[in-house]
C-alpha cells in the first residue's frame, strides 16, 4: 500500500462506521416500536409444553 492512497482509507472508515452506527439505531428504535416483535421464544415454548402435556398422556 502507497501512502499516498491513506488520506482517503480514513474518510471511507468513517463513513462506514457512521453508517452502521446509524442503521443499529434504527433498528433498535423500531424494537422499541413494536414490542410484539420482539417476544419471538413465546409459541415456541408453549407448543413444546402442550407437545410434553400430550406426551404424558
């Protein structure tokens, strides 16, 4: 690598980490929106408990 290419490595990072430091935000504001979404485990571990209820039997 030359160092004549560095002064312009720099700007690029930075735009990248902004950018991902913008798109986790938004993503963690849109959880907050919807709290239903976020609750994914819940018909799966009920499923398995009726599955185990009727196992029993």
């Amino acid at each position: 690598m030359t160092y004549g290419n560095v002064p312009m490595i720099i700007p690029c990072l930075a735009t990248g980490y902004l950018l991902t430091v913008y798109l986790l935000l938004l993503l963690a504001q849109r959880q907050v929106k919807n709290p239903e979404t976020r609750d994914i485990s819940t018909p799966k571990e009920e499923g398995l408990g009726q599955l185990s209820a009727t196992s029993d039997q």
